[in-house]
DNA sequence: CGCAAGATTATT
DNA sequence: ATAATCTTGCGA
C-alpha cells in the first residue's frame, strides 16, 4: 500500500522534491491524479520566485514548514497550486503543474490553472500541511526517471534555469 | 493611495 | 499575438 508522503519528503532541495514529484498521486478530497509536471522555485538565489524579497502576507506559507500548500491567484481568474519545500524559512516550493486523473486517465490537466480550477482548489485550501490532512496530500508512488527538464513557463526574470520537469508520455 | 505587473488560458 | 480580469506589492 502506498503511503502518504511525509516532511522528509518535502524537506530537501526544491529542485530534487519538484523531480520526485513526477509520477506521485495528488489526493484532493475526491479526485486523484498523477502528477506529470512540476516546476521549482527557490527563495534564496531564485528572482521567480514568488519568496524572493522576502515574505510578504502573500507569500508567509512559503517561508513555513514542508509539505504546506501555497496557492495563488494569478491574472484576475486563476489559482496555482504550489507545495512548499526545504526546511522552514528558505520560502521554496514547487508548482504543480500538471495531473492526469486516475480514474479518467483519458483528461490531463495540463497546466496550473486547469488543474485548480477542475480540483476546485483555491485560497481557502492555501496554508494546509499535506503531511497530515485527511483530504489533501500526496501519495508516493515508484521513482520515475522518464522525464526531461526545461525552461520554466510565463516567467520574466531567470529564465534560463531548467527547473520545470514534465514527465514523457 | 495609485498603478503596473503577474509562476495563465482560450481564442484570433 | 492578445484579451480577459483582479490581486498584490512597490513607490510616492
């Protein structure tokens, strides 16, 4: 039986937490999907990311424990789903970018947006530990290695980092 | 307090 | 390539 994933998880470097995401199941009350595509951001030395400059309301959750949600709203209409990474006080998480449901492995989320907006996820569910909710989590799964790495998407500063994972289908 | 920019998406 | 749409954070 696959376990929940778990603050040793979620603790190490963002960029190897956004990779072993890849092929995990996001549980989200009652839908399950596979996680396809990830992408890091770094607090520290990273300028996309959101913890940059440090916390501000907005961004708090991310500077908090591993395995937190941080969800945003972005453009006026859509929510983004992040979970925050490394130990406390580094503001890292990563995006989840993409899902294919396991139910109905016929629709891929694929992108931010679609994803919160098919889950039903929003600000009220920002601020959660996955470590330990009932509802929302992530459940391991096999390491995969079938993915490559490339550039992020819709950033304008550090664009060169290869830090978004999407796993070959 | 005003304002520009934004980790997107669907459409042209 | 661009509109839709509104919150956030910075500067004044």
């Amino acid at each position: 039986m696959l376990k929940k994933l778990n603050t040793d998880f979620f603790i190490r470097p963002v960029v190897i937490v956004a990779q072993e995401l890849l092929g995990k199941i996001l549980v989200f009350e009652n839908y399950r999907g596979i996680i396809t595509e990830t992408e890091a951001y770094r607090g520290l030395d990273d300028e996309a990311c959101h913890a940059f400059r440090g916390p501000t309301p907005r961004t708090q959750v991310m500077f908090g424990p591993p395995g937190v949600s941080y969800v945003y709203f972005i453009y006026g209409m859509y929510y983004c789903l992040n979970i925050v990474s490394e130990p406390e006080g580094q503001g890292s998480g990563v995006l989840i970018r993409g899902v294919r449901l396991l139910d109905k492995p016929y629709i891929h989320l694929d992108g931010p947006g679609k994803l919160c907006k098919h889950f039903g996820i929003t600000k009220e569910h920002k601020g959660i530990n996955l470590t330990v909710n009932e509802k929302f989590y992530v459940l391991d799964a096999p390491k995969v290695t079938n993915y490559c790495a490339t550039k992020r998407i819709g950033i304008s500063k550090a664009k060169e980092k290869l830090w978004r994972f999407v796993l070959e289908e």
